[in-house]
C-alpha cells in the first residue's frame, strides 16, 4: 500500500527533539526519517513548517514568516507547509507577505498552515486575511491545528474545531484541514467536515508515545469508539487524510492504529489518494 504522510515535523524544536528521545523512541533526524519512510512504503511526506528562536520557546512569537523546516537538509520526498506566525505578520505586515509568497514559488510549498491555539488569534480574524487570499491565489490548502495543543502555553477556544466554521464559510474557495480530527472535540469536528465542502480532516497526533503506549491505547474501545463515532457519523472517507505527527510517534506503529480505525475498502483513500487530491503541488512520478 502506498501511503502519504501529511503530517509530519521536521523543525528544530526542543520539545519535538525532547518527546522523539523521551517518549516516542523516535530517532528524529533525516536519517530516521528516511528509514521510517522506507520502512513503510511512504512515497510523500507533508511537513509542517515551524520554527523557534531559541530552544522551547514555542509557540514562539518572535519567529519570522514563513515558518518553514529547518531540523537539517531536507530529504527529496519532503514537502511542506508554510507556517504562520500572526504576530510577527503585523510587525512586519509588506516584508513578510512577500517573503510568504516568494516561499510559495518552492516546488516544495504544497499548502499552509496555522497555529491556532498556540498563537492567540481566532483563525477567521483579519490578521490571517492575506494569508487566506494568498492560500486562494496559488490554490494551496490550509492546514489548521486544532483541538489539545502540546504546549500549557495554548489557549483551547481558539484551537477549537467550530471556529473552522466561520473560517470556511469567509473563504468558500478554500480548502481546509482540521489537524487531528479536532481532538477531544471530535463530534464537532465530524459535523464540520459534513456541513462544509471545503473542510477535511487529518487523523495525525491522536496518540503520542511509543508503541506500548499506543498498544495500550488501541486496546482501549472507549478510545477508539471516541474517534470512530465521529468518522461513523462523517461517513465521507474522502474528506479524512493520514498523517501521523511524526516525531511525536513511529509511523509504521501508527498506520497499524490506523488500519483499525478505517475500514479496509478505504485505506487507499485516507492513505494515499486524499491526500494527492488535495495537496496539488505533490509531484508523482
Ligand atoms: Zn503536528
């Protein structure tokens, strides 16, 4: 089966770095990453660019636009999402919306992504306004964290799913994913990727740890009922992508949690085909 991961990390930020040695058992580096991508048959993977000033600074105010991935050389099968840092974009507004789109010119540049709920701002606010009609000009989807975020420093009402809602209806030509499916706000998730047609959902992030963790938690059918009611209730496989926050977990551990999740005559969409559709720019041979 051929897989596409669209959503990985490749910055270099200690709490990532951290997790991968502490947690995870995950050798975050280039050469990790192409081993775990050999490993399991993944042709792409979608990184989501991020950066911080200064080790654990994130979600750090000061980095400059884009965000992009800059843990080392990157490899050739990685593509990636531009990140957004609203505050720097009004210190900054002229400079740093053509450094954006000059970024997007990168045959790499696949989409964008936003940090909400890390960054203080309600993502239908107008401090992201050029970011979304950039988004609609080069036809690049917009990657939008969502639900728990991995840092105290966060601020949940604003990385919650329903504020998509506003956000879809502003920008009907653009398209959108939901990273982590939303969680805990699942539910609420699943009732956004079925009102809007231009919202879909990434499944990355749901477990983070190594693989007794995520036995653990795949043997758990309270967790697991959690996540399916809403792809039940959903019911459009189209709209749901792969992607495993790598290194927060090993990807070959992942896909296996994964499989169980969505049922077999689905896979090459969610896997594969859903993602190719959506991220335009990814070059198959
Ligand atoms: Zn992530």
């Amino acid at each position: 089966m051929k897989v596409i991961d669209a959503h990985i990390h490749f910055s270099n930020i200690e709490i990532f770095k951290e997790t991968a040695k502490k947690k995870s058992n995950v050798d975050y580096s280039r050469i990790g990453l192409n081993q775990e991508f050999s490993n399991s048959n993944i042709i792409a993977g979608i990184g989501m660019g991020l950066t911080e000033t200064n080790a654990g600074r994130f979600p750090d105010r000061e980095s400059q636009n884009p965000m992009l991935l800059d843990l080392d050389e990157l490899p050739k099968d990685l593509y990636e999402c531009i990140g957004i840092n609203p505050y720097e974009l009004i210190n900054n507004k002229i400079f740093e919306l053509r450094n954006l789109e000059q970024s997007i010119s990168s045959e790499r540049v696949v989409g964008i992504k936003i940090y909400a709920g890390y960054y203080h701002y309600h993502v239908w606010d107008e401090v992201y306004d050029d970011v979304y009609k950039l988004a609609e000009k080069y036809k690049l989807p917009v990657v939008i964290h969502s639900g728990d975020t991995y840092s105290e420093k966060g601020l949940l009402k604003y990385s919650h799913p329903l504020e998509i809602d506003e956000l879809a209806m502003k920008y009907r030509n653009v398209n959108f994913i939901v990273a982590h499916f939303g969680d805990p706000w699942i539910m609420e998730t699943a009732e956004l990727i079925s009102k809007n047609s231009n919202v879909y959902a990434d499944l990355s992030g749901l477990i983070v740890g190594n693989k007794q963790v995520v036995k653990k938690f795949s043997e758990e059918p309270l967790f697991k009922d959690h996540i399916k009611r809403g792809l039940i209730y959903a019911n459009n496989y189209k709209k749901i992508l792969f992607g495993s926050d790598w290194p927060l977990v090993r990807i070959e551990t992942y896909i296996e949690f994964i499989k169980e999740l969505i049922p077999k005559e689905h896979w090459d969409d969610v896997f594969y085909k859903n993602a190719l559709k959506l991220f335009k720019n990814i070059k198959m041979d």
